[in-house]
C-alpha cells in the first residue's frame, strides 16, 4: 500500500480509462489513485459454468486495462472475495482517504454499495459514487407529478426534452492519468486462481461499422445479417462509453437511439420498482397456473422444439453466448405462451447463457413476452413462429445455420401443435385475468 495519502478508483461495470465519470473525479481529487478490481465471489460462487465466457471477458478486459495502466507507470490490483471483507481490510490503511466508484442500480449492487460505505465511513473514509453506466437515472425523467414512467413512448419522450450536450460530454479522463499513483501491483491472479477456466472464445467487437448504424431500422429485425451493432456485451461491461454512442446515434439513426433509450427505461423500472426483479410487474400475473412441463423445457433450452426459428434461437444462444434480439422476442413468446412454462424459468437460463445478460433488460423482455411487465405485449398477442420465420429469415439462411438437419427426417418433431397451444394460453391467461 502507499505510504502517502491516496485515493481508490474501484473498477465495476466501467472497464475503461476514456470516459469514465468515477475516475475522472477521482483523478481531479487532488490525491493519487490507486485502480482496484474485485472480483465478487457473492456473484461468482453463483455461477454454475467454470469456463463463463463473461467472466473470461471481464479477466481479458482487465489484463488489458492492466497493460494501459503500466503504460502510464501505474498499475491495477486485483482483489478477489466477499466486498465487505475486502473493504473492511482495506479500510483500516490509514493514508486511504476516499474511493471512487460508478453507480450500479441493481438490487444486490445497491445492499452491497450500502455496507462498503458504512464500513468506509465507520473508518473515517468517503464513499463518492457517480452516474456513469446510463445517461438519465432513477430521478431525472418523472411525470409531470412526480411519478416514475411505465410506458416506453412517453419515458422516451421526456427524456429526449431532458438530453442536453452537458449529458454527452466526455469526461477529459486522459488531461489527468498523471495523477496515476506509481506503484506495482501484487501479481496478477490466474483465472484459474479465481476459480474458473480460460475459454477461447472471439467476443464482438467494440468498434461498429457506421453502415451498420444508419441502416439499423431497415436491418435490425432479420437475424441472417449483420444488421446490429452488437455492442450490449460492452455496455453490460462499460468497455465503451455509452454517452458516445449515444452522441453518434443522435447522429446517425433515431431507432437505434431509441434502443439505447430502452436500456435507461428498464433500468429506472428496476430501481423504482425492485419487485419485478423477481415477480410480474402486474402483480395479477402471478396467478397464472403456469403447466411447466420439464421435459418440454428441456426441449426448449436445447432447440428441440420441432419449430425452426426457436430451434434456431436457443442454439445460437448455447453456441455463441448470444441470440439476436427479434428472435429473443420469439422464444420467449414461444416459452411463455407455446409451452405455458413461467417466464422466470426462461429469464434464468437466459441470466445462465447471454453474454450480455443485465438484470433490468433480460427481466423487462421476459415480461413483456409473458404480458406481465411494464408496457408489455397484451396477452393475447401470441407470435406465430412459422410466421415469424417467414417474415424476417424468408430464405431460411439463419435457420439452415443453426438447425442444418431442417427439413431432414431427423429434425424434431413439433412438441405442440400451434393453434391448441395457442387456445390453452388464452384460456390460462383469462382465468387468471378474470376476463370473461
């Protein structure tokens, strides 16, 4: 530890010197600062998978922040434990004054930021925490009385009339990494150290074509083609800055600003609505007789289901850590609906499997296919996949990709038939709901 007086910057969901609003101001404190990581064993010791891929991206995220950092004479620490422990120890170094953070809206996030600053403060250490993962927060886009949106259209609208330049502007991070304390760190710790495996694996890019992006509305929707920016695993992670995506999609393509305003609307339901993280949204949801068939799930989570564009869906999800955003619509509908198995059951493998898997989005999607979350599918809309495929993969190519024995006889037979599958959800949906 440093014999002079110094500051902590504690990495978290911001794995990037550019842009960072907590380092920026830690940075600007008038003492050194010291970079620190901590790899959560309360989240980690959850994992079922050694080889995560996501947590093999944050490890080759943080050998490259490493390398930046030795660069400019400084370094990383690496941590690996309970947070509070950690905290508790590290709080007793008398030369530490402050750490620095960025905000994680999150319920465990949130207990856990609540105990590290009491125990700071018990130790006569502040606690500073900035917004940096979204661009408006819990607070800054109500209703005219005050009252937190529910519905994404209007949410959106306010908060475009809120946006100003100052919300998009780059924090000069770069005018001040000589603030850097100069020390060497412990040796970086081997995955294996921490518990898991090292995976090769090819993650997407953080760089986008802008082709891409001016095109995004007319391609967004047809899986077979690269027609998204595929930049939500950085954003989950903070390898990027969202105000300068946010700033270039201003530029460049409304719809793809309006995704990104997605993302700040589910994460404000999240922190005004904390509930929703575990039941639905609409609390007469909750009594839906859910069938939750096991060996249908089973089907479902292997892309087995006899129905091609979620055959396709789940195997690209089990391959790759990813699946593309029109057809995470159509399995889950497929799930929710087809099968009649609880959402939950669907939002926890995705929280298994997704690459980029946030809390707040996987939670608000999985209800809006069930009907049950914030300005979600009525429930009687109940997607077609035959025709969903035809809509938007016509030539069959993404299908053909993932399920090649398609159109073989040994591809899966259909484990439900759509339209008895369709009248059973209607039925189970009324009778909880009560319509007559």
């Amino acid at each position: 530890m440093s014999q002079e007086p110094f500051v902590i910057h504690w990495f978290r969901r911001d794995l990037r010197l550019n842009d960072n609003a907590a380092l920026y101001h830690a940075l600007k404190s008038g003492y050194k600062v010291m970079p620190i990581f901590i790899f959560d064993t309360q989240i980690l010791d959850k994992l079922s998978d050694r080889s995560d891929l996501r947590v093999n991206f944050i490890y080759q995220r943080l050998k490259t922040l490493q390398t930046e950092l030795k660069k400019l004479g400084s370094d990383l620490q690496i941590y690996s434990g309970d947070p509070s422990e950690i905290w508790a120890k590290l709080s007793k170094t008398t030369e530490l004054k402050a750490v620095f953070t960025n905000r994680d809206y999150e319920p465990y996030a949130i207990q856990r930021d609540l105990k590290t600053g009491q125990i700071l403060k018990e130790n006569g250490i502040e606690f500073k925490h900035f917004k940096d993962h979204v661009i408006l927060e819990k607070g800054e886009v109500l209703k005219d009385d005050g009252l937190p949106y529910t519905v994404y259209t209007p949410y959106s609208k306010k908060w475009k009339s809120k946006l100003t330049p100052f919300h998009l502007k780059a924090y000069p991070v770069e005018k001040y990494l000589h603030h850097l304390l100069k020390f060497e760190a412990d040796a970086f710790p081997s995955i294996e150290t921490i518990g898991f495996k090292s995976s090769p694996f090819t993650y997407p890019t953080e760089t986008v074509n802008s082709s891409i992006i001016k095109q995004y509305h007319q391609t967004r929707d047809f899986p077979a083609i690269q027609g998204t920016s595929r930049l939500s695993l950085h954003f989950r992670f903070g390898t990027v800055s969202i105000r300068e995506k946010v700033a270039k999609a201003q530029i460049l393509n409304e719809k793809f600003l309006n995704e990104l305003i997605w993302r700040d609307f589910y994460i404000q339901i999240m922190a005004h609505f904390p509930y929703a993280m575990q039941s639905a949204f609409k609390p007469l949801y909750n009594t839906i007789e859910w069938e939750n068939d096991e060996l249908k799930f089973k089907a479902w989570c292997e892309g087995q289901t006899g129905y091609p564009i979620v055959d396709a869906g789940m195997r690209e999800l089990n391959t790759t850590g990813h699946m593309h955003n029109r057809v995470r619509m159509i399995v889950a509908s497929f799930l929710c609906k087809h099968l009649l198995i609880d959402w939950r059951w669907g939002e926890a493998y995705f929280a298994e499997k997704l690459l980029d898997f946030e809390l707040a989005c996987n939670n608000g999607g999985w209800q809006w296919a069930a009907g049950s979350g914030v300005d979600a599918a009525p429930y009687f809309r109940i997607f077609n996949p035959y025709l969903q495929a035809e809509r938007f993969d016509p030539e069959q190519k993404y299908i053909k990709t993932w399920v090649p024995e398609f159109g073989t006889k040994d591809y899966a037979k259909a484990i439900v038939v759509h339209e008895q599958a369709r009248e059973r959800c209607l039925r189970a949906y009324k009778s909880a709901l009560e319509l007559k």
